[in-house]
C-alpha cells in the first residue's frame, strides 16, 4: 500500500484548520458566541463575599442622608428614629407616625442648637499651640504615624458601632425622647408630607431581596463608569454610550427603591452632569478609579466611611458583570446584579457587526478575568 505524499498529508491538515478557523469566526460573528461566554463566566466566577472584609460593611447604617456624620449625635438620631418608625408602621397607627415624625423634628432641633452651643464655647476659648519637636529615628516615626492611623480606624469603627456603650446610652436616651417628648397639635400637622418620603424608604425593598438568596436589602446603588467622549460640538468632554445606557438604568432604579447613588470612576463628575440633567442627584461620588479594581476597591471604602453597606445594585454591562462582582466581593460587599444594555443590540442568529462588538467585549472580559484569578489585578492603587 503505497504512502500518501507529505505534501499532500500537509494541504490536508491546512485545509481543515482553514475550515475551522473560518467557522470560528462565523461563530464569534453569530450571537452565540458572546452568549456562551457569558454562561461560562456567570458559572466559573465566583461572587462569595470575603467575610473578614465584610467586617467594614457590617453596620449597614448607609441610607439616603448619608450627609449625616456617622457616629454623630445626628446620626444616632436617626437610626432610633428609623427603629421606632418601623414599629410604628406594624401597628398600622397612622397618628403614631405623625406624633414620631414631629418628636424627631424637634430632637433634630434640639441636637443641632447644642452643637452650636458647644462651637460658641470652643470659639471664646483662646488656642494654644504648643511646638512639637521630634528626635526619633525616621523609621521609628513612619512606624508611630502607622500605628496612630490605626488606632484612627479602629476608633472610626468604634462610633459606627450603635452597640458601643457610648452609642447606647445616647440612642436610649434619643428613644425615650422620641417616645414621649410632648407636642402640640399645629406641630403635627406640619409633618404630613414628610412621613410618606420616610415610608418610602423604610418599605422601599417589600419585594425581599433576602428571600432572592441575599445576604440583606441593597443599601446603595453603585455605577460603574464606561467611558467618556466628545460632544456634537467637539469639545466638551460628555458620557459615552455605555455610561449613558447605565445612568437610564439607574434612573429606573432610583424611581422604584430610592437607594443612594454611588457614581464610580474618573467619568463620576460627568455622570453627575448627567442626572442632575434629569432632576437625579447622586451625593457619593468616587472619581479616583482609573480600573474596575480600583472602582470596587475605592466605592467599598466610600461606603465604609458613611457607615458601611453590606450589600449593593450594582449597574454595569453583562460582559462586565461577573468580573466586578467578584472584585466587590474580595472587598466585602455583595452585590445584586443590574445589567444595562449594550450600544448595540444582538441580532436573532445571522452573523453581523452588531455580535462581533459583543464578541469582542465577551473576549476581553474573558481575558481580564482569567488574569485576575491567575496572577491579581494588575495597576490597581490601594488607596485613592
């Protein structure tokens, strides 16, 4: 039996990789493609919150007047407000609700006149400077300036803690004011368009996130940035279409749960821009992230410092998704998964130039998350 000749076995083995090839790349051009890679990223990635940094979030005392100062007198006067409101909407009593509401106007009155009164008394005192000179070593020092930034955040950590002696005794104190500071009946009836807003916002999650499978209600909406570019003019500096398609989602969001907004990344002011355009104002801006690592790793220490959120909506494209959910769970937080639409759309199966945009983000992404899991996120800052 004779030998087929090599060059013949060789055109053989190059027509068949020609012939795969071209049906990979009708395949990538097909919607299938980017279809199936999502699928397999959903499954592979894993989202399972790192426990030892959820400690960060674990106060979950975020809500939409994050201008409050956590652990401040304000702020403590709101979690017992917030408490014995949700007691007064089982009872089912609307009265209870107008009486509460108009007991907590005036211990936010009364809060706020002490404070001004104690800023009076700090002002008449006269300040004394007193020179510090130091001879340590540098290293000693560097080491004396680390352990004083620690004790500054476990002190930070401490006021967020309403379990804290401190805490308590001024949160009970706020409860029995709350419970029976007495009123008068004009008061009352000046607070009637202030209750539904706080209604609102203690019932803003009845479709119960927990029963989903979620550790507990969302406490903020986090958006990530998709880029910027230029408007019809040429030269102001405007949101692409990505970023756009996730602000229309977030303003969805916002209607339905009235969650504060977090606008994440260095396209966060322009995002801004964008909503306030649209009546929406979104008061936790990070616009220090250059990456998603650093969007995830800045937006969870945001959120740390207003008083933490274990659990967030997080808006971003599909490709995207699984990617950063992760990297917000490395950081403590989980997130409930909002997809905004791509650009372009998928068609029903012909190929097109419309799926090989989605097979390429799919690409990317693909790529990105196989090296983070392999060798970390490469240029991510620790700090902002």
């Amino acid at each position: 039996m004779s030998q087929t000749h090599w060059m013949i076995r060789l055109v053989r083995i190059v027509t068949i990789l020609f012939v795969l090839i071209a049906c990979l790349m009708i395949f990538i051009y097909t919607p299938f493609y980017s279809k199936l890679i999502v699928k397999g990223l959903n499954y592979f990635v894993p989202v399972e919150v790192n426990q030892v940094a959820a400690k960060s979030q674990q106060n979950a005392s975020l809500s939409e007047h994050e201008n409050l100062e956590p652990g401040s007198n304000l702020w403590i006067a709101r979690q017992a407000y917030l408490s014995l409101m949700e007691q007064a909407l089982r009872s089912e009593n609307s009265q209870d609700l107008i009486m509460l509401q108009t007991r907590y106007r005036a211990l936010q009155q009364r809060i706020e006149e002490e404070q001004l009164k104690e800023q009076e008394d700090d002002e008449e005192e006269p300040a004394v400077n007193i020179p510090m000179l130091s001879t340590d070593h540098p290293s000693k020092q560097s080491i004396e300036e680390q352990e004083r930034e620690n004790a500054a955040s476990d002190a930070m950590s401490q006021l967020f803690d309403l379990n804290r002696s401190e805490n308590k005794a001024i949160m009970e104190k706020y409860i029995i004011f709350l419970k029976t500071h007495p009123i008068e009946k004009q008061e009352s009836e000046n607070v009637q368009g202030e209750i539904s807003k706080d209604i609102a916002y203690i019932r803003q999650n009845q479709n119960d996130f927990k029963a989903l499978g979620y550790r507990s209600k969302p406490y903020a909406i986090v958006v990530l940035g998709g880029g910027l570019t230029l408007a019809d003019n040429k030269k102001d500096i405007v949101v692409n279409n990505y970023t756009r398609l996730r602000l229309e989602k977030t303003l969805e969001l916002e209607k339905k749960y009235n969650l504060p907004i977090v606008l994440s990344g260095v396209e966060a002011p322009y995002m801004q821009t964008w909503l306030k355009e649209r009546g929406v104002e979104a008061k936790l801006l990070e616009n220090r992230s250059m990456n998603t690592c650093e969007n995830s790793r800045f937006s969870s220490l945001l959120l740390q410092k207003k008083g933490g959120a274990p659990t967030v909506m997080l808006v971003t494209d599909v490709y995207h998704m699984p990617r950063t959910r992760r990297l917000f769970a490395l950081n403590g937080i989980e997130t409930i998964p909002v997809e905004a639409p791509m650009p372009t759309q998928l068609t029903t199966w012909q190929p097109s130039q419309q799926n090989y945009d989605h097979s390429r983000r799919a690409n990317y992404e693909l790529l990105a998350t196989i090296r983070d899991m392999l060798f970390g996120s490469s240029g991510c800052r620790e700090v902002p």
